[in-house]
C-alpha cells in the first residue's frame, strides 16, 4: 500500500510542469502586454472656444477685488483659528483667546478668555438671535452677548473639527460616527444617525448641495450626504458604487467635498483621479488620471473644471475634454483662484499672476506661511495664513 502511494505522489509532482488540456495548433505564447493608459486625455482640436467664466465653486473664490497691492494685516492668529464675519465686526480666535473687532478699525479689540481644558479648541463660531456662540471640540457651547462670554452647555463629546451651522441648529459628528443636532432656542442636543468613518486626515471641508441632499466631508475619505431638512444621513454608498464602476483607480482621499454640475457629482481625489459620476443612473460622464498629486480645483460658471498641480494648471472642459494644459513656474503654489482671465497662485514668497500661457504678468512680494485660506465678507476680501490675517483695502 505504502509503494502505491509512493507512486502517486511521484506522478503528481512530475506532472506540476505539465498542461492538463488542449492547445491549438497555431496558438503561439506571447509575453507582450497591452497597455491601457486611461490617463490620456481628450485635447480639444480648437482651444479658440474656450471662455474663462467666474469661479461657482468654491464659493470663497468668487473674488472680485483684485487691488492685491494693498495688502493689510488684520491681526495676528494660529493655524487653528475660526472666524465668523458679520456686518462690521469679525469675531475670531487664537487658541483659547475670544476676539472681537471693528471692520473699519482693527486698531479696536476686545479679547476674552475662554477657560479650556487641555487639548481643547475652538471648532466653530456662529450666530443666532444677535447672539454670538463658540463651539469647542469637547461639545462645550459659549454665549457671547454684551460682553460677556458665558458657558452654556457641556455636552461633554468630542467632535469633529467640520460643522454645519442652520440658523438655530448646530449638526455636528462625533469622533465615533455619530450626528448630533444642537437646539440653540432651549440649549438642547438630539441624535440624528449614524455612519462609517473612513481612513482619512481631517480637512476643512465647504458644503454643497445634490438633489435633495448636502454634501459633505467628515474627513479626507469620508462623504457625507445629509437630509436637510432633519439632518439625518441618506446615503453613504455612492463613494462605494464609484469605485466599483471607475477605471482610474481607487477614490478614497478627496482636496474637498464632492460637488454636483447637472446631476453628476465631481470627485476630486488627491493623488490625481477625477471622476463625474450620476449615482442615480449608476453612470460615469468623464472620468481621468492626471498622474500627479492635486493641490487644489475650482471650476466656473460655464463649468469649465480648472486642477492645479505642482506645476501645471489643466482646464477641463463640461464634457472632459482638456480645453488647455498650462505650465507655471510658481515653487509649492498655495492655493489658486481666477480673475480678468489670469490665475493667481499664491505660495511662501508672495503672489504671483500669470496668464493663460503661463507667463508671468506680475509678482507681489509678501511672506505667506504654511498655506492660505480664502475668507470673505461681502464685497471684502480677507485671508488668512497660520499666523496673520489680511485684508485687501479698496
């Protein structure tokens, strides 16, 4: 019995190199692969129709006033900080420090003390019934009225640093997946739902609207659709539904919150995949690789979609044909924005303005810190670097 096993392990080893089936005659093996570059763009054949329009997302880089030469420090911040702009004041933070100042007189500060505990910060500042309330990272809620700066609430939870403020209503999320809704009327917090975090970096995200939903980020990886009108969470699927139908890769690090153009939502992922995706209808309109890691986007009013890297600026157009591919020059670019048909890259040296073929039209000199954030105020124009705040004076 032991020889005839013996056999058949003999037969089975030297059978492994063997091919158990049939081969045509003129079958001929081959190593050659096919290459599949999805990454290559549709180039418009007539770059001559293109039409620069006005920013539509984001919101904050509707920028009008572009008097860059009148560069004015507001006030000294921390790359933390929070700001909400009113009529004529601007309300602000620098770490556990409450400010209040006159929009035509930054020299007039009024400076409060909020007494925190360790690690706790400031994630949010709103309004409400004239009322000014401050939002910590530990569920803490504090008035500001007449000066005085009081605790009115300790919902002892820790939050995410992204907040959606609705009039009397403040939707926040848990650490833990959790979406609470604060009642500023009666000091109240009440549950609204649950959903799964994704791995991602925390990031200030904007909040746009699709359908009948309102989109936003909880992190890097993790959208959030929400029900407006009772903030609860609708749909978590349409990222997975995504990567089972794109080509280009896994989606799973977004620069912002998708936004939607005509029923088709734009996911901008940060190392270099675009997709315009109808969940809907399970349908992808456009989608590409641009093989580089995107620094930021924006796209205008005739919905022209502009990506910015590290050295070039792509310009797609509504249906995904690349309508320009311009090469800058500017070192780590901060940001980037549109006005009068030229681009504006700020980075640690200053402003640079270049045109639609990357030439440089002018350069402001002007030390910026670690990143920049468009704030706006009506007609105004502030930003913000970790350690100042700026206007741009008329």
């Amino acid at each position: 019995m032991k020889i005839v096993k013996y056999f058949a392990i003999f037969f089975l080893i030297t059978s492994c190199n063997n091919y158990f089936g049939t081969v045509e005659e003129d079958y001929i093996p081959t190593n050659d692969l096919r290459e599949v570059s999805l990454n290559k763009f549709k180039l418009s054949n007539d770059s001559k129709d293109f039409v620069m329009g006005e920013a539509l997302y984001p919101y904050q880089k509707r920028i009008y006033n572009n008097n860059f030469l009148n560069i004015k420090k507001i006030s000294s911040i921390n790359e933390n900080s929070k700001f909400l702009f009113l009529e004529d004041k601007i309300y602000f933070n620098d770490k556990n420090y409450f400010y209040e100042i006159k929009k035509h007189d930054s020299k007039k500060i009024s400076k409060y003390k909020l007494e925190l505990d360790k690690e706790e910060e400031i994630i949010h500042i709103t309004h409400f019934d004239n009322n000014i309330y401050i939002l910590t990272n530990k569920g803490k809620i504090y008035k500001y009225v007449s000066d005085i700066v009081e605790l009115v609430n300790d919902f002892k939870f820790l939050l995410n640093n992204n907040v959606i403020s609705k009039g009397s209503k403040i939707v926040v999320f848990t650490v833990f997946g959790e979406i609470f809704e604060i009642n500023l009327i009666d000091n109240t917090i009440s549950k609204s739902g649950n959903f799964q975090i994704n791995h991602g970096v925390n990031i200030s995200s904007n909040l746009y609207n699709y359908l009948e939903s309102e989109v936003m980020l909880y992190n890097s990886g993790t959208p959030i659709f929400l029900d407006p009108d009772n903030n609860n969470l609708k749909t978590n699927f349409y990222l997975d539904d995504l990567n089972i139908l794109s080509e280009v890769g896994i989606f799973e690090e977004f620069i912002d919150a998708p936004f939607a153009i005509n029923n088709f939502i734009f996911f901008i992922e940060k190392k270099g995949l675009i997709s315009v995706f109808n969940p809907i209808l399970y349908q992808i309109l456009w989608e590409t690789d641009i093989v580089a890691p995107i620094q930021d986007y924006l796209i205008d009013e005739n919905y022209n979609l502009y990506i910015l890297t590290f050295n070039k600026i792509y310009i797609f157009s509504a249906e995904g044909i690349l309508k320009n591919e311009i090469t800058h020059k500017v070192d780590k670019p901060l940001t980037f924005w549109i006005n009068n048909k030229n681009f504006y890259l700020p980075n640690k040296d200053g402003l640079s303005i270049i045109d639609t073929n990357g030439l440089t039209q002018n350069f402001i000199n002007q030390n910026f810190v670690d990143f920049f954030r468009i704030l706006k105020s009506d007609s105004v124009l502030y930003f913000a670097d970790s350690k100042n705040l700026y206007s741009i004076s008329e």
